[in-house]
C-alpha cells in the first residue's frame, strides 16, 4: 500500500500538478469587465514560455482507508514572455481508484510579464476522474502589484511526451500609461 500510495502522489506531483494535467488544457472564460478600481481601457493578450517546477513533500502523508493527503512546497522558475518566479503552497488527495485524485494550490508569481513588472497569485483547483481532468488556474482577483495592477486571466499548462512545460497564458492588463 505504501509504494502505491508514493506512486500515486508521484503521479499527481509529476503528472497534474504542475499547473496541468499531461497535455490536456483547460480554458477558463473570464469577465473582461472593469472594475471600479479598474476604469483604464483593458488590452487582452497572450504570453507563452516554459517553466521548470519543483515541488517539495512537506511534513508526512496523511494516510487513511480510501485517500492519502499530502502537502507540498512550490517553486517554479517562467521563460518567456513571462519571466519570474514562483513560490508556494499545494494539498492533495489521492484515492485508491487509479487515475482519481485532486489538489489546490495558491503561488505567487514575481517577475516580468511582457515588459511590466510586479508581483500576482495564481489560484489552482483541479481534479482528475479516473484519468479524466477538470482544471482551473485563474490570477486571484485584485492580487497585481505594480505594473501588473489589474490583472486577470487564466494559464493552460503543456507537458511534452519529454516531460518539459510549457505555457500559455491568456490574460488582460489596464493598457498602460
């Protein structure tokens, strides 16, 4: 049960947990609204790139009859036209049903996103069915710093057959002054 267990978080930490599942993307739709903070005009664009990640067991697993929790460190380094990196936090579950498990994340990202510059969180909620992936990982609301204030948007998550990220990351920023 243990190396079932260690495979299967294996699974979730090398597989989906690293802002994707496999090659599937999710897209999210998302409100290009303003906000009342936010009445500049509004420029939505792309960014792509890749990213290495390295997630760190933290504490032991919670083991118990059907599920296995665990928690883990973030910490990812963005190329491209995202350049910056990230740190945070992770919690999973991993079923005894192969291919069945969920994780939530938050990771706040500091760097440069096509020239401007600050900081903002990711929000991670995803969960896998029997091989079958559900993903959402949306920018936090009003969590843009600097030249990111006002930032919205949502990333879909590549894995090549070699196991390299890459990203794409759509999202829309007040144009700038």
């Amino acid at each position: 049960m243990k190396n079932r267990s260690s495979a299967a978080v294996n699974l979730i930490v090398g597989g989906c947990l690293c802002l994707g599942f496999g090659s599937w993307g999710y897209t999210r739709t998302r409100s290009n609204s303003a906000t009342p903070v936010q009445r500049e005009a509004v420029m939505t664009t792309h960014a792509t790139g890749t990213f290495e990640v390295k997630l760190t067991p933290q504490g032991s697993e919670d083991k118990a009859e059907g599920s296995t929790l665990a928690r883990l460190s973030i910490e990812k380094h963005f190329h491209g036209d995202l350049e910056a990196t990230a740190q945070g936090q992770m919690l999973t579950a991993v079923t005894d049903v192969k291919g069945s498990a969920g994780y939530v994340a938050i990771e706040r990202v500091s760097g440069t996103l096509n020239g401007r510059s600050g900081t903002f969180v990711f929000q991670h909620s995803s969960t896998l069915t029997r091989g079958a992936p559900h993903q959402s990982v949306t920018v936090v609301p009003d969590s843009g710093t600097g030249e990111l204030l006002g930032l919205t948007g949502s990333i879909i998550v590549i894995i090549a057959a070699d196991g390299k990220h890459s990203y794409e990351f759509t999202y829309s920023l007040p144009e700038a002054p």
